[in-house]
C-alpha cells in the first residue's frame, strides 16, 4: 500500500470516529470529507494524491471542538474558525507523515487545510471553492431552518459572502446547482446585491 492510500485510510479512521451521524447512519465528518472530495475532483480532474488528501482532511475532528466553546458572539466564531483551522492542519499533517507522505507533501496539504493563500494558492482556493459548494448544495437548507430567527437579509449577506469566497469555475458550478427553491430565492437575492 503506498503512502497515500494509507493516509486517506488514517484520515478516513479519524472521521469514523464522529459521534455525529447522518440519516443513513454514517459518521457526519466521512460524508462531508466524501463530498468536498468530489467537488474538488469536478474542479481540478488531474487533483495530485495531495490536494484529494486535503480535501478529506478539511473538516478533520471538527467534532473534538464545538462552536460552543468559544464566545457566541462574531469574534468568537472567528476564532473558533482560526483555531479548527490551524487544529486541523497540524493533525492532517501529522497522518500523512505517520502513513510515510513526504515531508513537503505533508506540509503542503497543512498549508491548503488551514487556509494559507485563499484566493492566491490555487490548492487552498480549490478547497474553499468545495467546502462553498458542499454547502450550498448541502447544507443551505438546515441551516436556514437551524437558524429561523435570522432576517432573511443576514441570509442574504451570509450567502453573499460565501460568492465572494468562490472562483468564477465553483461560481458556474454553483449556478447550475439544484437548490431547494427557498435556498435559490436567497442566492438570487444575493447575487442581485451590491
């Protein structure tokens, strides 16, 4: 088995670990990782070894650390984000070594998981672009029904936001997304916005 086969069996045993489980049963964090995996693969089909192992590893353990821990507030949530960030990086880099990933390997996928370089490193921006996309196709919905007492215009900017972070390619592919018709209302008000 060469390194990378096992990395993404280590990373896959970590997500098994999610106490956190979908409809079907299956460990919450293994179905996202499958997810952004996919979209990266339709983003970039010649995806390295590499940038697929850090598409797995984008939301690594999550789980360990709830957003409750940290202030409910904006600057908490920004921090509890950094911190998964960096969390997640540090751990994923720790896998690929323990499978025998090369150092630099390793390094890179750390660097792509915490985010360095969002909008310059085209690894980094392909995983934003996937974890934009698995939420827009996924997660929109109950996340809106999760959080009713929004305004329909915090929504809006959420989504607007979300635009922002994406590359012209995810924003075509997030164009032609089946989207539950409350969710497409949202995104169009989003898009016709400053």
């Amino acid at each position: 088995m060469d390194a990378h086969t096992r990395a993404r069996e280590l990373i896959d045993a970590a997500h098994a670990a999610d106490p956190n489980r979908t409809a079907d049963g299956r460990p919450a964090e293994l179905v996202y990782a499958d997810r952004v995996e996919a979209w990266v693969a339709r983003l970039q089909p010649e995806a390295p070894p590499r940038l697929r192992l850090a598409a797995r590893a984008q939301h690594l353990e999550r789980w360990q650390v709830p957003r409750a821990t940290f202030p409910l507030d904006r600057a908490g949530y920004h921090a509890w984000r950094k911190s998964l960030y960096t969390r997640q990086a540090d751990r994923a880099r720790a896998l690929l070594l323990q499978a025998g990933v090369p150092a630099g390997e390793a390094d890179e996928v750390a660097g792509w998981v915490s985010k360095a370089g969002l909008k310059t490193n085209p690894g980094t921006q392909a995983l934003e672009d996937a974890a934009c996309l698995v939420f827009l196709e996924n997660e929109a919905e109950a996340f809106a029904a999760q959080h009713a007492d929004y305004p329909r215009e915090k929504f809006v900017d959420i989504l607007r936001k979300t635009w922002r972070k994406m590359s012209p390619a995810a924003q075509t592919l997030a164009r032609g997304l089946p989207l539950p018709p409350a969710v497409a209302a949202l995104v169009r008000d989003a898009l016709a916005g400053p």
